[in-house]
C-alpha cells in the first residue's frame, strides 16, 4: 500500500486496478480528515480564504437577506429614493420635501394641528401629561355610542393612492372593557361599530371581540379584520403606525415598531377620499377613557 495521498483531484484508476478500492478504504480516515482541512482552508481566516466578491452572484431570492432574527445581506433596493430601511430591515418611506405630512399634537387639554385644521374633538378633554410624553385624555359621555377623542374636520386629506404612512401614540385608560377604540384613516366617522359602512385602514380594539388590536382595511363593503395577537392591556403606551404601499395593493401595521402583519385585500379604493381617527367609543352606560399624545399622517 502506498503512502496516504494529500492531492484531492484523484486519478481515475486503470481498469482492472484491484487494489484501487483497498486504497482508498485503508486510506479513508487520513482523507476524511485531509478533505476537512481543505475546506478549513477556504473559510475566513484560512490560508485561502475565499471572498464573498469572488463567488457567484446569488440568486434573486431572500434567503440571505438579514432580519432582526439573523445576520445577512442587505435586501433587494426597492428603486424608490422616497424610502429608507427600518431597523426591522424593511422599507419605509422617509420624510422629504418631496413627500407632505400634517400633524395633530397634544397641548394640555385641547391639540394643535399643523398642516392641516384642527381636528374635531369629543367627549371632556383634559391634561394628562406625564415624564414620557404631553398627552391629552379624552372621556367619552356614560352612555353608549358617545366617544371622546379626535377625528378629522374633512375626510378629504389623503388618499391610498398618495401610499399614506400613519403614526398615532395613545394610551389607554385603566378600564378597557365596554369600550371600542378606533385608530387609523377613514372615510367617515366609524360611529358605534365594529363594522362600519365606510372605507378604512386602521386599528381597531373591541371589548366585545376580544382582548386584541385587530388590523382592518375595509372598501366600504367587506372588512378584512385580522387579530394582531397584541393584547390592548389597561393603562399601556401603543405606538401604532400603517404604511401603505397603493401599487401593491397593500397596508403594513406596525406596534411599538414592530411588524403586526399586511393587510391585502379589501383596502379602500385607490381614489377614495380619507380623513383620520383616534378616539374611544362607549358600548355601555359608562364613560370610556383615551390618551392621546401625537398623531401624523406622511404622504404623496
């Protein structure tokens, strides 16, 4: 028997070589271990390391792109310079002067708005600022349908096909039950339901549901209500945030930054006028408690 061989592109034997197999069988740990080292060679740090610019290009797919769960490569470019990427890797239109944006801002017990009128208020507005933020507590009438809370003074301020991205930060009161709370863009007032006859792409907590926000886009016929499984907890900070992607057909939902799920189907007409809402609606004979710190709406 020869001595182990270290040269990896092994010669095809001569027909007829009996004793090819018995080489390479009595061989087999000290090639085994030799192929290990080989490609001990080519990984970062080895003798002949291989860089990632002198492999084949990918192919055009996700699987290498990084997430918040893994390290990665950058995801494919949207070819949009109105976007930039969010810390969970996904894109997201930026504020620009190419893009407007209206705000509705807590000061004390009343809101100022800028860039758009002021929004009409419900329910007895009072201070409520804390170390965290300005709010203002809104507190609906003890019966039920009466609502406390901000909604805009027209309903013609943006629309899907302007890709709207929405932000509002509320707070909820300590009592949630007998209540149903409405954060978004709308067509109208959502008024005491849990389905109402207008368009919309917003958020929606209802007692009478369950615990959850739920994500809703709605045409004015058919809503597509889908649970979040984010609890709406008593007394509890929510960042809630939608992007809108109009080409796509599609609404993203976002708590406290992070991804809640897309909404596809049933999203208001790409020319249907929207307003905004952020309010509390009473299901019973009790009054009903909303915080209301910040609300904007960023746009074509």
């Amino acid at each position: 028997m020869g001595t182990p061989t270290t040269n990896f592109n092994l010669a095809r034997p001569d027909e007829g070589d009996s004793d090819w197999t018995t080489e390479i069988n009595g061989n087999w740990e000290t090639i085994d271990t030799n192929l290990g080292a080989h490609a001990g060679r080519h990984r970062s740090g080895g003798a002949d390391a291989i860089k990632l610019d002198d492999l084949s290009a990918p192919d055009d797919n996700t699987d290498l792109d990084a997430s918040t769960a893994k390290h990665g490569l950058c995801p494919k470019a949207p070819d949009d310079v109105s976007k930039f990427m969010r810390g969970d890797a996904s894109w997201a239109h930026a504020l620009s002067a190419a893009r407007k944006f209206f705000a509705v801002n807590s000061a004390a017990a009343t809101f100022q708005a800028m860039g758009v009128a002021a929004p009409t208020t419900s329910g007895t507005l009072a201070n409520s600022n804390d170390d965290s933020s300005t709010w203002t507590r809104a507190t609906s009438a003890a019966s039920s349908g009466s609502t406390g809370g901000i909604i805009s003074a027209t309903f013609n301020l943006v629309r899907r096909a302007h890709d709207p991205q929405f932000y509002a930060r509320v707070r909820t009161d300590s009592a949630v039950d007998n209540a149903r709370i409405w954060v978004g863009l709308c067509s109208a007032a959502p008024g005491n339901s849990d389905s109402p006859a207008i368009s919309l792409i917003a958020f929606r907590y209802s007692a009478g549901v369950g615990g959850n926000w739920y994500r809703c886009t709605k045409d004015g016929s058919t809503l597509n209500a889908v649970d979040t499984g984010v609890a709406c907890g008593a007394s509890t900070d929510f960042k809630l945030e939608i992007v809108v992607d109009s080409a796509a057909g599609t609404a993203e939902f976002f708590i406290n930054g992070t991804s809640v799920g897309t909404n596809n189907a049933n999203l208001p007409g790409a020319s249907t006028d929207l307003g905004y809402v952020a309010y509390v609606v009473a299901t019973s004979a009790s009054g009903r408690l909303l915080h209301i710190s910040r609300l904007l709406v960023d746009c074509a």
